[in-house]
C-alpha cells in the first residue's frame, strides 16, 4: 500500500498539471462564444479538484519513487488522465456514452486520431481544440517521458536512450543536463509546430484550423475538426505541407534536436533510422501511384500520385489523416500502408508502431541466423549504426515482436468473437495498437468507430494504451512477480 499511495501522490500532481492545459480549449470558448464555456469550466475545476485531494491525502507518503513505482505510475497515467480527458466531451455533447468519451479521450492521448464522433464540422470550435490538443500533448509526452519524468523516479532516462535510440547516439549526451535536453525538445516540438502553423494559415485555412490541424499532425493524431479531413480543402498544396510535416514528425525528435542544437544538419545522415524511413515511404508512394494508374483507379499518374502520396504518408506515420476514401480502392494498396504502420516511424518520434530501429534490428538478426546456418563457427555480430548492437537487446526487440504479434493475433480473435468480420476486426487492432487510428472495412477513414459495441469499443481503447506504452509497461503491472515484495 505504500507504493500505491506514494505513486498516487505524484498521480495527483501530474492530474492537477492536466488540468491547466485545458485553460487553452476554455479561453478558445469564452473568446468565440461558443456553447462549450460551462463544459469547459466545470472539466477545469473537477480535475484539479480531484488532483489536489489525492496529493493531500497522501502527501505523508511522499518519498523518492523506485523503478517498479514508475512502472506503475506511468501506466495510472496514460489510463487515468483520459478518464478526465472526457469531461469537457461528456458535458459538452449530452448523448454521448462514457464508454465512447473515454475512447475519444484515449484516441487522441495517445496520438492515435481514431474518433467516434460524427458531425465535426458543427461541434463547438473548443471542443475541436480539445481534442486536438489532447493529440499534441501525447505525442509530446512520450518523448519527455524518457528524458524528464523517468529520472525523476529513479530510472534512468540515458540509460533508456542507449537502448533506443540510433548507433550513434548511443553514447552521446544529448546535454549535460536531463533537464536541459527536456526544455530543448519542447523547444523544438514547439517551434516545429508553430512552422507547421504557419505553413497552413498561408496555404488557406483560417488560423483555427491551422492550429489545430498542426497540433495532429507534429503529433501524428490525424484527429480533424471536419469529418472529411483534408478532403475538405480538397487542396494539393495543404496535402502536400501536411506531408512535409508528417515526416519530419516521423523522425527522432533526439536528431532534430541536435540538428538544433548544433546547427548542421549532419545528424540526419548519420541517424540510420531516418535515411531509411524516407526511403520506403517514397518507394511506397510511387508503387501504390503505378498501382493505382495501372488498375484504374485514378486516370492519370499526377492525380494517382497526389492521394497515394498523401494517403501513403498518412498511414505509414501512423497519423490517420485522409483525402479519400482509400478503402474502396484495390485491396493490396490499403493493406501495404497498414503493413507499413507497423514499423516505419522512428524511435523517439510521436508516431507508433514497433518503430523502425526494431524493424532494422530484426533484419539484421534474421541474415545473421541465414549467416550462421551456413558457417556455424563464423562471428556475426549485429551492428547499427557502426556499432556493435549487444545481444541482450537483440534478444528485447525478439522478445518484443513475440508480445506484439500475440497481442494482436488474441485481440483479432477476441473481435471476431464478439460479431465483427475479419477485416474489420484485424485492421482495428492493427490501427489501434499502432496507434494509427482509422482501419479498413467498418472502421475505415470515411466512417468511424462509433458503430462498435461498446466491448469492442473497450477492447479497441485496451489496443491503444498497450501500444502507446510499448506493451511491457503495460503488461508488466499484470504480472504477480512485479507486485511482490
């Protein structure tokens, strides 16, 4: 009990932080008038409320948190804070369940982007702004999350960066100082957001929607304030600045900081992740554009290349956005980009996925195996980088992939059972624990996940937490071992 109630008080303070950044959403409101001032208010004081009285009533309990502690709290976090996340939803929109509030909430925490919601374009302007902003929050935390909060509970944030990040970052300080390095990516994940603002006001969305629209997509939510998304501008310059910013988003924040930082830009030739990123996200684009002409699907190359481009993007990023309806095209093109969802992103992005450093890293493992199979006494290290990856990592990222795939191969089934056909049920764990957000079939990029049961709902919501939190975090605080003295 001492645990709980110690990582309770620190729970507490962090709901109570939360709270304050719905101030943004609240002075939209008041300054536009809208319907959703009251719902706003009221989301403000409750959440506060509630996080100033469990930092009070533990706050005897206060003491230095342990690694196991941190575990625990980062996992109270990402499932408690969108539980407070839907209060401006739920007083704001009266019909709409909690169930579906909590998976808005979770969807947009996580920067997954996928929505239950219909009718976007008439929603008050604040609650867009909310869920957008939801959407530029999570995508941010995740990456101060290993330079800022993990040292503050005992576990090391360099440590965390030498196993994740690329060879030959792996040894490098970022900047003496935790703290430091934690201020330089805000610094940078703002100011790339305010270029990516910026960028959209002058290509023609009014500065709402630019904020807004910038928010998803440096945080690679996908999350729109209309239901067509970007269909509803139906322009090939804002498609095209969105894709400029999609993959700039898809990069290690940590390499764009030093780019930052040092003012060069050789970090990106030296960062194996991201060379390889835009490689296969152009291939992708110019296959689907071939395969889309030569099926049909669109009458010229120009037109063929601009929505698989787009769209292309889009998935791979794990953002969500679309201009079309791309499940009515040929099978092989929606499920491509699904497959490259899976791995394309990098470590230390704001997208999902099992992130492209593991990607690599599994390749290499498998040509080695090919290698030793043939010269049994042959040394074949794994490198990256330049570097000599260890073992024991190799050995992670395999033991990583296994949970990935299981997990979702039982949720599939688990979807399947409950009344869903197979592609729907696939694609929607897919997207989910991807944190992509819309799939194909029933939950494609033209409807939404609102014609779910609410446990398929649930399930779905489970999916993207246990991605987001790269499912050890997650699954670790279910094992009997971790709750032991």
């Amino acid at each position: 009990m001492s645990r709980l109630f110690a990582v309770t008080n620190v729970l507490g303070m962090v709901i109570m932080i939360f709270g304050l950044t719905m101030l943004l959403p609240l002075a939209i409101s008041f300054w536009l008038d809208d319907t959703a001032l009251f719902a706003h208010s009221q989301a403000i004081l409750i959440t506060i409320f509630c996080g100033l009285v469990m930092s009070l009533v533990t706050r005897w309990h206060r003491r230095e948190l342990q690694v196991r502690d941190g575990f625990l709290l980062v996992v109270l976090v990402w499932s408690v804070l969108p539980v407070f996340a839907t209060l401006p939803l739920l007083f704001s929109l009266p019909d709409l369940s909690f169930t579906k509030a909590y998976f808005e909430a979770a969807s947009g925490l996580t920067a997954s982007g996928g929505t239950v919601l219909t009718g976007l374009d008439i929603l008050p302007p604040s609650i867009n702004l909310w869920r957008t902003e939801m959407v530029w929050i999570g995508g941010m935390g995740l990456i101060v999350l290993a330079v800022a909060i993990l040292p503050m509970l005992g576990v090391g944030g360099r440590q965390m960066f030498k196993a994740e990040t690329p060879g030959p970052m792996k040894d490098t300080k970022l900047t003496p100082r935790i703290a430091e390095t934690a201020k330089g990516l805000w610094l940078v994940y703002a100011g790339i957001t305010l270029a990516c603002a910026s960028a959209y006001k002058l290509a023609g969305m009014t500065w709402l929607d630019a904020a807004m629209h910038a928010f998803t997509t440096i945080g690679l939510g996908g999350f729109s304030s209309h239901d067509a998304s970007f269909g509803y501008w139906d322009s090939p310059l804002i498609e095209s600045i969105a894709i400029v910013f999609m993959l700039i988003a898809g990069v290690n924040f940590a390499t764009h900081f030093l780019v930052w930082r040092g003012k060069i830009l050789s970090p990106y030739r030296y960062d194996p992740e991201a060379s390889l990123f835009i490689s296969i996200i152009l291939a992708s684009c110019l296959l689907l554009t071939l395969y889309l002409w030569l099926m049909g699907v669109y009458p010229d190359l120009l037109t063929a290349l601009r929505y698989a481009s787009f769209n292309t993007v889009s998935v791979a990023t794990t953002t969500g956005y679309s201009n079309t309806d791309y499940n009515l095209w040929p099978i092989f093109a929606p499920l491509w980009m699904l497959f490259l969802c899976c791995f394309c992103s990098s470590s230390g992005s704001t997208g999902g996925g099992i992130k492209m450093i593991r990607a690599q890293l599994l390749f290499k493992q498998v040509f080695r195996e090919m290698i030793v199979i043939m010269h049994p006494q042959a040394v074949s290290p794994v490198k990256l980088g330049g570097s000599v990856v260890p073992n024991r990592i190799v050995f992670a990222v395999l033991a990583f992939l296994s949970i990935y795939i299981a997990s979702i191969v039982s949720m599939t089934l688990v979807l399947t059972l409950s009344g869903l056909d197979v592609i729907t049920a696939f694609s929607a764990i897919v997207a989910c624990i991807n944190n992509l957000g819309p799939g194909l079939s029933q939950v494609g990029p033209a409807t939404t996940f609102a014609g779910l049961t609410d446990f398929q709902i649930w399930v779905c919501s489970f999916a993207m937490l246990l991605g987001r939190l790269e499912l050890f975090t997650l699954l670790i605080v279910f094992t009997p071992a971790f709750w032991r003295k």
